[in-house]
C-alpha cells in the first residue's frame, strides 16, 4: 500500500508522519487543473496530470474547438489523431470569452483551480488577464503557466511558432535526415518538450507549494526546450570545432551504430557503445578477428572516422542472415540490437501485448485504442477516461459554479455557450 509522507515543523525539529493512501489512489487526486490549450505542448502536459489524477477541464472555443479535434478526422472520420492521443480523461468546457458572461464564468472557474496551463497565440492570454503574471498575482496559490514558442524577451517572442518551425530554428532540422537532405523529426519534438518541462515545472511548483503556500508563474519556451534537447549537438560543436552531419538511422558519436538490410528483406538496427562491443561483435558476431586487431579500428575515434568501411562489412554479413538469426547471434554476444518497425508493426508489437499495455477508451465517434502511460506502479489505477465531445461538460461546470437552469438557457440564446 503506498503513503502519503507528511511534515510537521516546529521551533525544535520537523517530525514525519505517514499516512496510509487509499488503495488505487492517484497522487494528483483532488487537484483542479484549468488548460486553456489548444493543439500538443499544453494539451500534453494537462493529460499527463489527467493521467495522475488531476480533474482538468480543458477550455474551448463554441466555435469548432481545439484547432487539433479535426486536423485529420483519423478515428472513425471526425477525431484528429492528436485530439485522441492528448485529451483523454478530460472535461470539455465551451464558452464564449469574448462575452463578458463567458469571462466572468471562466474566472470564477480559475479562481478555485490549483494549475492553469494555457498555449494561446502571443498576447491572447495577457489580454484577456490570463497571463501566467497575472493570475498569479490575482491567485498567489495557482501555479500558472505560459507556454509560448520563444519565451519572452526576445526579438522571435512575438512571433507565432508550430513544431516544425521551432525544430528548425533550433537546429534539429540540420541534424536529422541524411547530408544534403535535413528533415524534420518524425515526432513533435518541440511540442513534447515544451509539454514535458511544463509537466516537471508544474510538478515541482506543486510540491513548493506544500512549504511556501504559494503557487507559481512559469513561462516555457518551446524554442528553450528543443535546444535544450540539442544538448549534445550543441556541446559536440562548441567542444570540437566540427558541426554535426545528419546520419540517418545512425550516431555521430559511435561506431558501428546503423542498419542493416538482412538476407529475409528486414532491416536490422545494431549499436556498439565501447571497445568491449566493438571485440564481440568483430570476433563473435562477422568472425573476423583480423578486424578486431586492426589498429584502425581499435578506439571508437578511429572507427568513427571510418564508419563507412565497417558498414561495407556489416552489410555483407547482414545480407547472409535472417533477421531472427542475427537477433540470435547479436543477443549471445552481447551486442544491442532492434528491428526497424513500421507503425502497423508497433500496433501489433509483441512486446506490448504481453505486458497489456493497450486499452479501449470511449469517444463521441467510437472507441479508441490508446497505450498506458509509461510509469509502472502497482498502486496507481490511471483512469484511461472518455475523450469528451466539444462542451461536453460545459452546463455541468456552469450548474457547478451556481449557474440556473434559466441562467444556462439564457446564455445559450445568448451563444455563450
């Protein structure tokens, strides 16, 4: 059974005293979370708190919504794949900000929310008074956050910013694909970032809070958290003097790291990491001591240098196994090894099925499969809940906030909801 660890200070000492959690109990459980969002990085970030027990109600314009509902109608011709992978578990509220009626009912909503999280365009929340700044100084104990593509302060601040502009701008695009061809990254990896270091802020505000009583303003940049995940690339050219090239599905930094194409037309992905790696896979694995003595070849350097003279000899051996023979052979060396999968590979993954890692979720047009989170803990039951319908909770919310049933009819002749 898991606990919740409690402080007492005194002038004296701080004891501790554990208290039993309920069973299942989620650690976000009881917390209000207000995501004015729209799109992947805040929607992110307040599904990962849904995840965890949060209630988050997500805030949409009447008008068609988060812009992400209907990118490409992928489950059952009307939910944009992103809108299902980000906003499970979620309560839908659609109101109009622009009437002074929606504004009143979204603050009065924010005032008992524990964490706003918003992604608006550049200036939309400071306008409204729903800036990370602003709440906060209204709310001292809501931790607020702005998600913006560039931070603030800055010459690109101003400017609207999507995943594929900020990898570019950031140099992701000049290090993914092959020389002469960059590209972006197959996954939204400035979304995801901006959207994880708002979870780890939003996080660690929290627990501050439990000391200090007061919330937080945050702001973060998608910008700041790709070329944060630029780290090695940045540090590697400002160390050495050399700019990294795109490898493909390969590593700067290590040799034999790539693939392969195997006698049976798979593609098998192989890695070494030491000079250890390096003997076992020349010796045990290509039978070909020669190379394991070459000077050459001896350090990780040197076999970077002349990467391409040991793929000629990888592709060769390759070319005469079976994928599941060179699995076999890699795995009693030693050596790390993968199949390149396509995407209807990883739906079926074995890997997956055997630790039951899918399950069905409910959604205005059907079911929906959707994965597990990652974190693996025997006493937390994720609740997996419904992808909710645009405003689906919207009059629930109202009636909450001590709304009428003549105060609901009277704002849906007046299309604030």
């Amino acid at each position: 059974m898991s606990h919740v660890t409690t402080s007492t200070s005194t002038t004296d000492a701080t004891t501790t005293e554990t208290v039993p959690a309920a069973p299942g109990a989620l650690p976000l459980a009881g917390l209000l979370v207000v995501g004015l969002e729209q799109a992947v990085a805040a929607p992110l970030a307040t599904r990962h708190l849904a995840d965890l027990g949060a209630r988050v109600v997500k805030v949409e314009n009447p008008n068609g919504g988060d812009m992400a509902r209907s990118y490409d109608g992928a489950w059952h011709g009307e939910i944009g794949a992103h809108f299902a992978w980000l906003n499970r578990g979620k309560e839908s509220f659609a109101v109009n900000l622009r009437d002074p009626r929606g504004a009143a009912a979204l603050e009065e909503l924010v005032s008992r929310a524990d964490v706003v999280v918003q992604n608006l365009a550049p200036g939309g929340a400071a306008r409204r008074g729903l800036a990370a700044e602003q709440l906060h100084a209204r709310y001292p104990r809501i931790i607020a956050v702005d998600i913006s593509g560039y931070g603030e302060g800055g010459p690109l601040s101003h400017k609207r910013a999507y995943d594929l502009l900020v990898q570019s701008e950031s140099g992701s695009c000049a290090i993914t694909g092959h020389q002469g061809h960059p590209a972006k990254a197959g996954v939204p990896l400035a979304d995801i970032g901006g959207g994880m270091y708002t979870l780890t802020s939003v996080l660690a505000a929290l627990h501050a809070r439990t000391t200090t009583g007061r919330g937080a303003a945050i702001q973060v940049g998608l910008f700041d958290a790709a070329v944060e995940w630029m780290g090695y690339a940045l540090n590697f050219t400002m160390g050495s003097g050399l700019v990294q090239e795109p490898n493909g599905v390969s590593s700067p930094a290590v040799s034999p790291y790539g693939n392969y194409k195997t006698a049976d037309g798979q593609v098998l992905v192989l890695g070494t990491t030491n000079n250890g790696e390096w003997q076992r896979l020349a010796r045990e694995v290509l039978g070909q001591p020669d190379l394991a003595d070459d000077p050459r070849f001896t350090e990780n350097d040197d076999r970077v240098s002349r990467r391409a003279e040991l793929d000629v000899h990888l592709a060769a051996w390759a070319s005469t196994v079976t994928l599941e023979d060179a699995r076999e052979q890699l795995d009693k060396a030693g050596i790390g090894n993968a199949r390149l999968n396509t995407i209807p590979d990883v739906i079926d993954h074995p890997h997956l099925a055997a630790r039951d890692r899918w399950r069905e979720v409910s959604s205005p047009a059907g079911p929906v499969r959707a994965v597990l989170p990652p974190p693996v803990n025997k006493d937390w039951a994720f609740p997996m809940g419904d992808i909710p319908a645009l405003g689906a909770h919207t009059e629930s919310i109202l009636t909450e906030l001590g709304r009428t049933p003549d105060d609901l009819a009277a704002l849906r002749a007046g299309g604030v909801i």
